[in-house]
C-alpha cells in the first residue's frame, strides 16, 4: 500500500500494539485525511516524540522483519551527544521531544483547518 499514499492506516492493522499506540495512529491518520480532503499539506510529527518515532517505526521498517511495536525509548533517535546515564538520558529525550512537539503543535495550530475547528 506503499504505492497510494492517501490510504491510511491507523491501530493493530499498521504494526502497533496498544490502546494508547493505537489511539495515537488513529489520531495522526484523521489529521492527515483531514488535510488531505482540504487540500492541505499534512504535518508528520517530530521524529523526537514518542508520537513521531512511532510513526516513522511503522513506516520505515524492514518488511521482512517487521514486528509490531508499543513505544519504547529504543525507538527514538539517539541523542547528538553520547550520555551513558540512562536516567539523565531519558530526561533529556524527554525535554528534547517535548520542546519539538509544541513547534509541532504551533505550526499545526497555524494551519487555517485546525483554525476553522
């Protein structure tokens, strides 16, 4: 389905595991028809989020061993800056999504659709 990018996929279906997972695609599949039925260009999410790296796993992995995922700190992208700490590294993927997903949300917000609802 690679091919027709205007299908979408949301829950089990797309490789996630979870009501939470399962919310988060369905959430980010009705944001996207929606942009897409007006016209507009849909915004993925940062790769940083717990919500971007999901979804950049479900559509970036390898077919041939694909296995169905729940978010995890593994599927986020490592740090510029190597920190050994695993607590003070989670802090500071943490800080770093958080700050990329309000510039997400800030452009999401600008779009004249998410200002019409």
């Amino acid at each position: 389905m690679k091919k027709y990018p205007p299908v979408l996929f949301a829950g089990q279906i797309c490789g996630v595991e979870g009501y939470v997972e399962s919310i988060a695609t369905g959430l980010i599949a009705g944001i996207h028809a929606a942009a897409l039925a007006t016209g507009a260009e849909p915004i993925p999410p940062p790769r940083s989020s717990a919500f971007g790296s999901l979804v950049h796993y479900v559509t970036h992995a390898d077919a041939r061993n694909f296995q169905p995922a729940n978010i995890t700190f593994d599927l986020l992208p490592p740090l510029e800056r190597k920190v050994r700490d695993r607590q003070e590294r989670h802090r500071q993927q943490c800080e770093l999504a958080l700050q990329q997903f309000d510039g997400w949300l800030e452009k999401c917000e600008a779009d004249p659709l998410v200002r019409r609802l």
